[in-house]
C-alpha cells in the first residue's frame, strides 16, 4: 500500500510542476517518512483517522520536521527520480484491483433463485 501511496504522490508532484523529473531533497524526505510513521502509530493506537485529523497531524508533526530538516540539511538534492518511476510503484496494486474487481462481480449479482 505504502508503494500505491508513494506512486500517486509522485504522479502529483509531476503533475504539478509540469516535468519530467521530480528532485528528492531531505526536507521532504524527512516529512513524509515523519507523517507516515506518525499515522501508522496514531492509527495503531486510536483507531482510523479522519480526514481534518490527517491534515492536523501533518500540520502538528509533519511541517516541524520539514522546516527543521530543511533549516538543518539545506535544500540540497538526495536524487532525481524520472517520470518512469511512479507506475513502476503503482505496479504492485494491480493485483489488488483486478481481485477486488473481480469480487465485485461475483458479489454484485446477489444469490441465485431456483
């Protein structure tokens, strides 16, 4: 799922600025490995999030770590991924969907009448 995720945030990103490459620096990074580990602990422990307390939890944790790392680190660039990069992590779902596609229409017939 974490591949899934990662692969429509690059899709996002390449969207966004209107490119080919995206550059990697350690601010970002930092933040969403921050964010991500924060979720899973929050979730773990108090049950599924809602959607204002994602954006409160990546307000409260997530840009503290962001700014810190960026004012720490500079903005310097780990590495560049090239467009290529975001279906080959999309890659591993397609599994998933054609299995939940498939019980979707075995369930969706309902039970056969005599």
């Amino acid at each position: 799922m974490a591949c899934y995720v990662l692969g429509w945030l690059l899709l996002f990103a390449y969207l966004v600025r209107w490119t080919t490459r995206v550059d990697v620096t350690p601010d970002r990074i930092a933040f969403w490995v921050t964010l991500g580990a924060a979720t899973v602990a929050f979730e773990l422990r108090r049950g599924s999030l809602r959607l204002y307390q994602r954006w409160l939890l990546s307000l409260v944790v997530g840009l503290p770590v962001l700014f810190l790392v960026r004012w720490l680190g500079g903005d310097a660039v780990v590495f560049t991924l090239p467009l290529w990069a975001a279906p080959i992590l999309l890659l591993p779902m397609v599994p998933y969907a054609v299995t939940d596609t498939r019980a979707r229409r075995v369930t969706g017939r309902g039970p056969r009448r005599p």
